[in-house]
C-alpha cells in the first residue's frame, strides 16, 4: 500500500517534483536516442484550448461543432506534412507512432497474417514483435498481442548492424508475408528499401517503413528518402529527430491506400486525437521546413563526432569499419564495463541521461532487456540547444571520467552544469528560448 496523500499536498508535490524535473534537466546531458526537446513556440500550442477539445473525423466532415479553427490548423499540419516527405497524403491524427503502425497493420492486414520486420534483439521496435516468442515466452508486441499477425523476422547482419538483403528476400519468397516492416528502434544506418521492394511487390506485399526515430533526418534530406525509394507507406513519432510533440503520422502515395489508413484511424483507432499536439505538429512542421536541413545536417554530424571521440577515449563503439553511424544514435558494447544497466545509473548519477539497450549478440552472451551489453546515444536534443562538435569531444571525455576512470559521478554532474551553461535555449525555431523553462 502506498502513503496516503492529503489533496493539498499531493497537489503542492506534484508541482515540485516537475519544477524540480525542469532544473534537473536544465542542467543535464539529455542523450535518450527518441526524445528531444520543442521550441517555446511549439509548447504554448500544447497548452492551447485545442487541448479541450473534440474533433472526431476528418477534416470538414467532423461528427463535432466547433472545429472550424481546428480544421484549418489540421489541414496546415497534413500540407506540410506532405511537402516535407514529398508525398500526396498524409494523416496527423495517430496519437503516437506505435498508433501510426497499427493504423497500417489495421488497415492492410487480417489476424492470422504473415508479417516480417526485425527482432527487438536486432533493432526491431516493440509495436512490431509478436504475441510470443519462439519458444513460447510472452513478449506482447503491437502486432502480435493487438492485431493478431503472425510475427516472422527478417534476417539481420550482426557485423554491417542492417538487415541482411539476401537472407531477407529468400525469407521474403518462403514466408509470403502480407506485410514487411524496416525501419527500427536501432537504426544506425539506411534500411534496404529498394533492394526489398521488388521482392515485396512480386509477392503482393505492403512495403512499410517505419521512421519514428529517423523522420526529421528524412525530412531534413539527410538520411534515405524511403518513399522514393519503394516503400508503400511510412509511418513515424513526432518527437524524435522530428522536434514536434509526442504524436504521430502515416504518409503514403496511393490513394486507395490513404481511404483504408483514414477508416483505420476513424473510426477504427481513434476518437479525439489529442488536437493540441495536432496544433503544434503544425507549428513545429513549420520549423522544420525552415531549419530542418540544417538541424540534420548537424544532427549526423554530431553523432558521427561523437562516436569518434568515444572510440578515441577507449570505448567499443560498434560499427566502426562502417564510419559508426548515419543517423542521430551511436551504439556502445559496455559488457565488459558491468553492463548497460550498471553503466546507465552511473550516468545518471552525473547527470547524463542514456538508455541501455540490447545488442544483436546479447542474447547469445546471456544478457536480457534487464541488463543488456549496450548503451543507445542519441545527439538530436544536444543537438537542439546548440551543441557541435567541439561539444560532442567534451561529452565524451565525462563518459571516459564516469565509465573508465570510475571518478565520482557527482563531481562529474558538476562538469556536466557548467558545460551546459551555455547551451539552454532551444534553436533551430522561429522563436528561441529556454528549453527547460517551467
């Protein structure tokens, strides 16, 4: 049983522990791979009366009076959307990108049906796994606990961290899936999309991409353009590489594919769906548009700093025969520093903020999502309040400090503040300010 709070002071804790979460991070290296923080702009539309609202359906077809304002904002949202990933449909009303993908899954699949996407041990996200795994223990993915798919993988090199295209396309021929799925929660380079499109389309396979954590670098031109390159349709978060708010999308080119994506979303999958975020997707659409070449052009190019400086300071960074990375994430082997679990907290602990992950070969040493052999980095939020590469080489030198040269973490939390002095506000937006500011 937990304590009983009086109302006045669960209210009055409440409050202080988000101040007390704003100072923390203002004075943090916030490194979690799919967050990143939105601009003053952006979080004043969060806070909006949108936020109150209904709006079921679509856009001048709305079951709801009152929307007239909320239907132009909407539609200014799906237009930049569609200029943003050159595409001609977009829908903005998933509330996240686990929804995005069960809108596709709902849309083009039946229960029962064969689908192929990487395991969550090789980079696969959670919305793409199966009920249960092989041997028969629950893992309770989206596509598998939700919509009923019967979950196969594709082939995956461990070495090159990408899938394996030849092991794939034969997996492809043998399993005739109704749906294969790129795109991953570790994704440290391009996805083969053109090399499996073909195969896919012999078959009568839906091709679906799903950019939740590389969508700002797609719009951004500075990672692969998956809609070009033959994928059906994409999905993706909002709040990744994209510096929008926690939301999602489904892009496409097809029309007859858009009509069963819209009646997937309503009303299959949503009533209200959250117009606040709508509001400020369209906001932060707009900075994308603006600046967004230039944020992912400095995004790659912190991450590839970074990693380098990692790998200099005596860290196994994975996939340096291959330049370490495309994308906003780098990926360390930390087994033989006691673990992601261990090293993670020690982080934390000098306020450096991380996730641990698994590696493609983890399960093969013994270790567990619990406590798996790696950390994912991510520079996209680092990225927004300023930082470069000279700052990327000051990083790592704290993670050698905490991780190697085992110095006390809170002296090094210090460091950690000072560094952070001068990087508070948030850039790449119409309107700079704090990032933190509460």
């Amino acid at each position: 049983m937990g304590v009983t709070l009086d109302p006045i002071e669960a209210y009055e804790r409440v409050k202080s522990s988000i101040l007390e979460h704003h100072k923390w991070f203002d004075s943090s290296l916030p490194m979690i791979a799919s967050e990143n923080v939105t601009s003053p702009a952006v979080r004043k539309a969060m806070t909006s009366d949108f936020g109150h609202r209904y709006a079921e359906g679509w856009v001048g077809e709305r079951v709801y009076a009152g929307t007239k304002y909320i239907d132009e904002v909407e539609s200014i949202a799906m237009e930049l959307v569609k200029r943003l990933f050159n595409v001609k449909f977009a829908d903005v009303r998933p509330i996240s990108g686990v929804v995005a993908n069960l809108a596709v899954y709902t849309a083009f699949t039946n229960p029962g049906d064969v689908a192929m996407a990487l395991p969550i041990t090789k980079g696969g996200h959670i919305s793409m796994g199966p009920l249960r795994g092989s041997e028969g223990q629950f893992i309770g993915g989206t596509a598998g606990a939700v919509r009923g798919l019967d979950v196969r993988y594709l082939a995956f090199d461990d070495h090159n961290m990408n899938v394996d295209v030849d092991k794939s396309i034969k997996r492809i021929e043998e399993n005739k899936p109704k749906l294969v799925i790129l795109g991953g929660s570790v994704i440290l380079f391009p996805h083969p999309v053109k090399e499996l499109s073909n195969v896919c389309k012999s078959i009568g396979a839906l091709l679906h991409y799903d950019a939740a954590h590389v969508a700002g670098l797609i719009a951004g031109k500075q990672f692969q353009q998956p809609m070009e390159e033959g994928a059906d349709v994409m999905t993706m978060s909002t709040h990744k590489t994209f510096f929008g708010p926690q939301h999602g999308a489904v892009v496409t080119n097809d029309e007859e594919k858009f009509e069963r994506i819209k009646l997937a979303n309503f009303p299959g999958l949503l009533s209200n769906h959250h117009l606040h975020s709508v509001a400020a997707l369209a906001l932060a659409a707009a900075e994308m548009l603006a600046f967004g070449e230039d944020y992912a052009r400095a995004v790659v190019r912190n991450a590839k700093a970074l990693a380098q400086a990692l790998h200099d300071e005596g860290f196994s960074v994975v996939a340096e025969h291959l330049g370490f990375t495309q994308s906003h994430q780098v990926l360390l082997d930390v087994d033989a520093l006691g673990g992601g679990y261990k090293c993670e907290k020690l982080l934390e602990e000098a306020n450096i903020i991380v996730n641990r992950n698994l590696l493609p070969w983890d399960i093969k040493r013994g270790r567990s999502f619990k406590d798996p052999g790696g950390l994912r980095l991510g520079v996209a939020e680092l990225t927004r309040l300023g930082m470069g590469e000279e700052e990327m080489r000051r990083v790592a030198k704290l993670y050698r400090k905490v991780l190697l040269d085992r110095e006390d973490p809170k002296k090094v939390a210090e460091e950690v503040s000072e560094l952070r002095k001068k990087f508070r506000n948030v850039k790449y937006a119409f309107e700079e300010g704090p990032a933190y500011e509460y």
